[in-house]
C-alpha cells in the first residue's frame, strides 16, 4: 500500500513538473503567421492615403526593412516604390511609402527573406501580394449614375467612402489687354496685345499651355515661357505669353501639365474688355481648402460647408472616390 | 542721258521703296468668325468712331464676295454724320455659300489715319442663334471686335457706341439680358443652378458661393442643403465688378 501510495506521490511530482513544460510546447507550435494585411490582397479601390498594415499573431521585436520591398505596376512591370519607413506597432507591421500612392495604380507587397522577427519566432516566409487603387468618378457616382453610389452604399458604410479632391497648382492668373485703336486721339492706331500672366506652385509643374478661346473654338494657343530671374519667386513659378489682334471677349483656358506631358490642373476664366477704356487688366487669385485632401462621405454629409467647398473648388469629373475595406 | 538717268533712278526707288507699289496691300488681314444669317437680302452696316474720309468711300474698299471670290453686286451708301457705311445687295444670299464681308485698310478716317488692316467677316445662311432675328440689319464693328456684335443681339443691330478711346467703334452695348438662361436641376445630394450668360458677365454668384466658370458663357453652381421651394439669388457681374443683372430662381 505504502509502494502504491509512494507511486502515486512520484506521479503527481512528476506531472507538476511536466505540465509547465508540456503547455510550453504548446504555444511553440503557433508558427509566427500573418493574421491579416490592410489593404487585403487583390483590393480594387484601396484609397491612395491607405496606410499599408500587415498583422502578424504575435508582437513584432525586431525587423528586417532589407526584406520587406513595395512595388508599383507600370506598362505590365512592377517598379520599386521607395519605402520611407517600416514601424512595428505591437502585431502590426506598418510600411510607409516615401511619396504617396498613385490613382490606377497596382502595387504588389513583398517579403523575401526573414523580414520579421515575433515573439512566437522569426517570419521567415516568402510573401507577396498586391492591391489597385482604381477609382471612382465622383462625377459618375453623383451625376451621371446615382444608382451607383446607392449600391456602393449597401456595400460600404460612409466613412469607408472617400472622395479625393485633386491638387491644384494655379495660384493666380491676371490678363492685361488692350484693344485695337490709339490711346489718344492723336496717336497713330496699333494693333491689339494682351499679356496673360500665370502664377503656379513650383512643386510636379513643367509647363503652362495657354488657349484663347471664344464659342469652343480655338482662337490663338501657345505655351507660356517661365518668368526667369529676379522676378521669379520661391516655391511658385510664373509663366507669361502675349497675344496680339484677339477679340475683346473670349475664354482663357490655362492647362498646366507635369513633367509627362500630363495635365494636372486646369482653369477657364472668361475675359471681357470693358465699355470705354482702351485697358482693362483683370487679376484672379485662387485658395483652397480641399485641394489634394480625401474626405470621407460620412465627414462631407456632416459638415455642409465643407461638401459645398469640395464641389465648388474642384471639378467633379476630376474628383475620385475609393473605398476602405474593413 | 537724261532719260536714262530718270528711268534708272525710277526703278532704284522700286527697289529701295517696295512698298510705293503695294501701298496698302501689304497690311494684315484680320478674319473674323463666321456669322450665321437668315435674312438674304441681309444688309451690313459698318460703324466708325469717327467720320470717314469720302474719298476712300468708295466699291472696292466695302465689298461681298462669295466662296468662288466673285464679287456680289451690292449697294453702298453712307449715313449722315460719315461714321456708318452700309452694304446692301441687290441680289439674295444663295444657301449653302458663304459669302465674305471685306472692309479694306484703305479706308481712312477725316484726318487721314488709315485702318491698320483688312477685315474679312464670312458670314452664311444658317440657323445659328448669333443672329437678331427681329434686324435685318447689323452692325459688324470693325478691326478685331468679332464677337463684341453677338453680345447684343438681343438689344439692337446698328445702335453700337464708339469707345472714347479707340479709333474705331468697338461695339460696347450691354445688352439688357445679361443672364440669358438659368436653370436648375436637382441631384440626390446637392442642387445643380446653371446660368448661360451674355459675354459682358465674367462672373456669377448666389450669396457668397461664386459659380464655376465651365467656358462658352455658361457658368454652373453645385450646392447641397438646397430646400425646394426656397429661393436663390444670381447675379451676373462685370469685369469690373458691377452687378449687370439679378435674377431670382426657385429651388424645384
């Protein structure tokens, strides 16, 4: 008896000793693996301010940023994104890309070695997977095809909805135009000039094409030249051009374009000489509140003025509209 | 000799002074947009802002001719004070030609200015709206004005007052509608007022939110919170900044 009992107490010790070591077995068989990523894999309208997030089940320690590439998808073939930054914040591994993401884009997520080191182990997996960032012509959705935007919202709640207001680059535009005739009674009569200056912000902006337009047709065009030189002020660009013998009511159309040749602002502004002065200059400046800044649809809902500024200062066709899964 | 040495000398001017032969024929020429009519026996006044020399008043400086560059038989006259010349034709404007107004830099003013170039209006039978249906007569301005006329269709087709400063007339009536159509149309989440202006307003506005300017006259205002029933004021204004014209829309 005293054998069974000696048995029993030997048994007991050893299962108290065991069980610390048997639970820890346990939990080393959680493989560090990936919960989930933000943006998920194959997204189609991930919002360009997304803030790419990959979430592991276990607390990040330390990590690898060598392994860990951002790609971007142009004519079929992925490019380096530069990436700024890799945090960790607690599970969440948060990749920052140095400039922000672009619309219509593709970009594809990559590990290639051991990028990540958890608590539970070393990530040591090969991961890739992308996500686009199509978008949404607000114009569509509030205009043209109202019915979208209503399935859009039995999908999607308003604050997964955001609408992006282009950036604007036109500061300014004055026009100074003379008519034909003399100033004076006694002078000989000349021809009709105008100078139109235009005043941009120096950041993506290459060119100014300007037209003189008058019934949607083309009266005069031409590409002003940059104010070089001491007139020249910081972080802005002026361009200039002259027209001469252009009648005294017409359409200004100035098509700022980028490096690429791409258009990436654009303004009419209506000019008419006035009755009885030989000169009449005309200056328009431009602020803005929205421009280059998302919004969701739920922020413009509340707050009415702010909906009322992003329609007034933006073109709708020109303002985009993606949406965050959750 | 002497003859020889005349002649030589004659042609050494041609030479040195081209311009003794072109004379005015080297000036530009301006052509202006091409009008639509529908009157075709359709009459053309031309304005001045100051009286014409007579001696320059004359066939070959007013003139019609069609696309094949035949000249129309037209008649000429001038008004009283010499500022308006008129260019009637004796036979009607065929469909489907279009015909060219010319106005010669040969014509001179009193005090003996020249015009600084020719000026071509092409003009059309057609049924484009540019036209004062009510005028069978218009004024063209002269020089570079082309559409400075279409502005005031509405009002009056000959009553253009010369510009104190310029030489010659540009037409400058405002016409009495400025806002020439306003519309609204409602959206799900906002009101969309359109206005189509005259060419005189550069700017449209309802209380402080200013309309987008989308080109062709016609300026577009989105607004949301808009009650139907309630009503909007617009107002045209000028370069300047003087309201041209006020008009009052209700939100439907």
């Amino acid at each position: 008896m005293k054998k069974l009992k000696g048995i029993g107490v030997a048994f007991i010790l050893l299962l108290s000793i065991l069980m610390p070591a048997l639970n820890q077995s346990v939990s080393a068989a959680a493989a560090p693996r990936i919960d989930h990523t933000s943006p998920a894999a194959n997204e189609q309208n991930v919002p360009i301010d997304t803030d790419i997030r990959i979430y592991f089940n276990s607390d990040i320690r330390g990590i690898s940023s060598q392994y860990i590439k951002l790609f971007e998808k142009s004519n079929g073939t992925y490019y380096d994104f530069p990436i700024k930054t890799v945090k960790k914040d607690g599970e969440a591994l948060h990749i920052l890309p140095e400039k922000s993401l672009g619309f219509n884009k593709e970009y594809m997520v990559q590990f290639n070695g051991p990028a990540v080191d958890l608590q539970n182990g070393t990530y040591n997996q090969h991961l890739s997977y992308t996500f686009q960032t199509n978008y949404i012509d607000f114009y569509e959705l509030m205009v043209v095809n109202e019915g979208r935007l209503m399935n859009m919202l039995d999908t999607y709640a308003p604050r997964q909805i955001k609408a992006f207001a282009p950036k604007r680059y036109i500061n300014e535009i004055s026009v100074i135009h003379k008519k034909t005739g003399s100033l004076k009674g006694d002078q000989a009569s000349f021809n009709g000039i105008t100078n139109i200056d235009i005043n941009t912000k120096s950041e993506d902006v290459a060119s100014v094409h300007v037209d003189i337009m008058k019934n949607d047709n083309i009266l005069q065009k031409g590409y002003a030249s940059k104010v070089t030189g001491t007139k020249a002020s910081k972080n802005q660009f002026t361009f200039d051009i002259g027209f001469s013998n252009i009648p005294d009511f017409y359409d200004v159309r100035v098509t700022v374009l980028n490096n690429a040749q791409q258009t990436i602002d654009s303004k009419i502004i209506k000019f008419a000489a006035e009755d009885g002065k030989a000169i009449t200059s005309f200056k328009e400046s431009y602020k803005y509140k929205t421009a280059g800044n998302g919004y969701t649809f739920h922020e413009l809902l509340s707050k009415e003025s702010l909906f009322s500024d992003l329609l007034s200062e933006s073109l709708m066709q020109d303002i985009k509209v993606q949406v965050e899964d959750r | 000799m002497k003859k020889i040495t005349i002649l030589f000398m004659m042609v050494c001017s041609l030479i040195v002074f081209p311009g003794i032969l072109q004379g005015q024929a080297s000036i530009k020429e301006v052509t202006l947009n091409e009008r639509a009519i529908q009157d075709p026996m359709k009459s053309w006044t031309i304005t001045f802002s100051q009286p014409i020399n007579k001696g320059t008043f004359k066939k070959q400086n007013f003139l019609i001719k069609d696309d094949k560059k035949r000249q129309v038989k037209a008649k000429l006259s001038l008004s009283k004070d010499e500022r308006k010349v008129t260019i009637t034709p004796e036979s009607p404007y065929k469909k489907e030609v279009t015909y060219y107004l010319y106005v010669k830099g040969n014509v001179k003013s009193g005090s003996n200015q020249f015009l600084n170039e020719h000026t071509v209006l092409p003009f059309k039978i057609g049924t484009a709206s540019k036209e004062s249906k009510s005028s069978n007569e218009k004024t063209v301005t002269n020089a570079k004005q082309p559409t400075s006329s279409s502005g005031k269709t509405s009002s009056s087709g000959s009553n253009s007052k010369p510009s104190s400063n310029s030489k010659y007339s540009t037409s400058s009536k405002t016409p009495e509608k400025n806002l020439v159509k306003v519309q609204t149309k409602k959206h799900s989440h906002f009101d969309e007022i359109s206005v189509q202006v005259s060419d005189y307003v550069t700017k449209v506005k309802a209380g402080s939110d200013e309309f987008e300017y989308k080109g062709n006259n016609l300026f577009v205002l989105y607004k949301p919170g808009l009650k139907s029933g309630e009503k909007i004021t617009v107002k045209g204004y000028s370069m300047s900044g003087k309201v041209l014209e006020t008009k009052e829309v209700v939100i439907p």
